[in-house]
C-alpha cells in the first residue's frame, strides 16, 4: 500500500493518506444487551427443564441454581459481546454510520488537515469491524473533485474488503483516485512529500 501511494504521488501535487482503524463506535450498549438476552434465554431454559429437579445436583438449593445461571450468563456476555457480528447485529445502521464519519473527520484532523502547504491532502479511510470506508479530502480537492467522485473507488474497495482482500483493495483505490488527482493537481516543479507514506494502522 504505501508503495502505491509512491506510486501515485509522483504525478499529483496532491498528499494521500491510508488510515486503517479496528473499529470506530465504543459499542457500550452491547453487553448489556447480550447479558439481558442471555440471562432471560437461560432462566427460561431452566423453568422450561426444571432445572432444580432435573439437571442440578440433589444437593444444590435453588439459590445455587440461580447463581450459577447468573454465571453462565456473565461468561457468554463476555463472550458473545466481543463477536464483530454481534456488535454490528445489536447496533442501528444510523448509529454506526455515525461513529464511522466522526472517526474518519477525528483521522483526517489529527493526519491530513493543516499538514500540507497547499491544503492538498486526501484520507481514504477503513474501519474493519463496521465495513465502512470514506474518502475525505482538502477543501481544494472537493472544490474540484466532488465526493461522489470517489464513490466507485469506495464501492470496489468495499467489495474487496467482503472478500477478505484489504490489503488488494487499498492498492486499487490508490492507484484508481491517482489519475483523478493527477489531472487536476499534477505535480509542481519542486514539490515535496509533506506526509509520509506509511499506511496508518490503529488497533484502538
């Protein structure tokens, strides 16, 4: 990836920036909502069964019944929870959506805005666990390159990503947006790599 970025920025003036997070949202809510859903199947499970009389021990009091189902519960909380699909199951698209773009609005402030002489930086940004991706750029680039021209850029690193391909698929998008940048901010005699060209992962 950061060789294609080489690549592409030998003929733009323009700075491109690869952020890959693993994830955007916090997802608070969703253990909660795992342990009220777990612990209701399981007490239903155990009345359905009668649990006391037929599963447990002859020695075990109800009491104990009832913690060890409380127990269970708080394992496959912790468990279940921290499944990627259950994350996204448990979460409204609306919401997810909106943790993606103010991450991606975080990435590109604290890596692309401000860090270029001529306000030319563009961020293509990836975060995993939401399958989400975005293009954001310098006002100079959207003044000339709207943002739906990146949307067949996006569309076909979205279907790489579903193929488990990420590393394939940020190659392409960089060198797809290239020629688009190239055309309307081809490089300038004496122009300097402003940003590095390390793609950037985060884990957190």
């Amino acid at each position: 990836v950061s060789e294609a970025i080489v690549r592409a920025e030998k003929s733009t003036s323009a700075e491109v920036v690869v952020t890959v997070v693993r994830q955007s949202g916090n997802y608070d809510h969703v253990a909660p909502l795992v342990f009220a859903i777990t612990f209701a199947l399981t007490m239903a499970l155990g009345i359905e069964a009668h649990i006391y009389r037929e599963w447990l021990p002859f020695s075990w009091s109800p009491q104990m019944a009832l913690l060890v189902l409380l127990v269970g519960s708080v394992l496959l909380t912790f468990g279940i929870s921290r499944l990627r699909r259950v994350k996204r199951a448990l979460s409204s698209a609306e919401a997810t959506e909106r943790w993606v773009g103010l991450r991606a609005e975080v990435e590109f402030f604290e890596k692309v805005y401000g860090k270029t002489g001529a306000a030319s930086g563009v961020l293509i940004f990836v975060s995993l666990l939401e399958r989400r991706t975005m293009i954001l750029a310098d006002a100079p680039i959207f003044a000339k390159l709207p943002k739906e021209s990146f949307d067949k850029t996006l569309a076909a690193l979205n279907a790489r990503i579903a193929d488990n391909a990420l590393a394939e698929g940020l190659v392409e998008a960089v060198e797809a947006i290239a020629p688009l940048l190239a055309r309307e901010f081809p490089i300038r005699p004496g122009d300097r790599n402003e940003i590095s060209d390390q793609i950037v992962l985060k884990d957190d």
